[in-house]
C-alpha cells in the first residue's frame, strides 16, 4: 500500500512540475527609451515589442565607442521592457524570472527595487528577449510576488 501511495504521489508531482517550466530571458543593454509619454506616473509599465519598426520608435540606441548593441531578434523572441518615470531614486529594474505554465501563459516575473537618493535624475530601463514558444496565447506581466499586473493576448 505504501508503494502505491508513493508511486501516486510521484506521479502527481510529476504533472505538477511539468505545468510550469522556467524559461531563460536575456538582457538587451545599451538602449535608452525615446518618449516617457506612454510611461505611467509613478508606476512600473510593461511593454510588449512586437517588431523592428515598434522598437526603432520607442528605443534609441546608447553606443558608445566601448559597449556592443545586440539586435533584437524578433523572429526568434518576444522583446519586452519595463519602465518607470524619470527619478531621483536609484533604481533597478530587471525580470527575476521567466516561465510558461500550463503552455499557454508565458508569466514574466519582474522587480523594481529602489534606493539612494541621486543628485540627478534618471530614467531606468530593462529591455529582455525571451525565446518564443508556439504554444504560448498570453504574456503575463507579474510583481516579484507573482501576482499578475498586465495581461496581452498574442492571439490576432
């Protein structure tokens, strides 16, 4: 009787972990955003790219003689970046993790962390490409404690 419980309960926890499978982002530096226009006032705002003409619109390029630009492959990736209004507060964006679940919604965890006081102020920035999945209808937007902000149907 125990084997079966044990064996059962395998299994269960099998499926369990198989809803939800981490996927790997990547961070696309060196971009700066064009317009605060569409950025909420004193919140962290979620944007979906969907192609070169979008990103070249809302991102300009930061090059310097030093840092190296990576291109965004849109074929291959969904883009997405987090943004907040221009602040005095150091601030650090960035995704704590990626992960579909129940192959359909690609749940997209993120953190905004604030600190010192600067003298100047700043305008942060996260922008991310995270591998495309044929399976995926929605990107889900959440807080580092996982409750869901915004929600985008790719379905056309």
């Amino acid at each position: 009787m125990k084997k079966i419980l044990f064996i059962a309960l395998s299994v269960l926890s099998l499926q369990l972990n198989a809803q939800v499978r981490r996927v790997e982002h990547k961070e696309l530096q060196n971009y700066f955003l064009k317009s605060y226009d569409e950025v909420a006032k004193k919140e962290l705002t979620y944007i979906w790219v969907q192609d070169k003409e979008e990103f070249d619109y809302l991102f300009g390029v930061a090059k310097t003689m030093n840092n190296t630009i990576t291109e965004p492959d849109f074929e291959n990736n969904y883009i997405v970046a987090l943004a907040v209004p221009e602040t005095r507060m150091e601030t650090y964006l960035a995704i704590k993790k990626a992960e579909i679940e129940n192959e359909k919604d690609l749940k997209i965890h993120c953190i905004k962390m604030e600190s010192n006081k600067l003298d100047y102020f700043i305008k942060p920035l996260f922008i991310a490409s995270i591998p495309k999945n044929k399976f995926v209808k929605n990107l889900v937007f959440c807080d580092d404690e996982g409750k869901e902000q915004k929600r985008i149907s790719l379905d056309k």
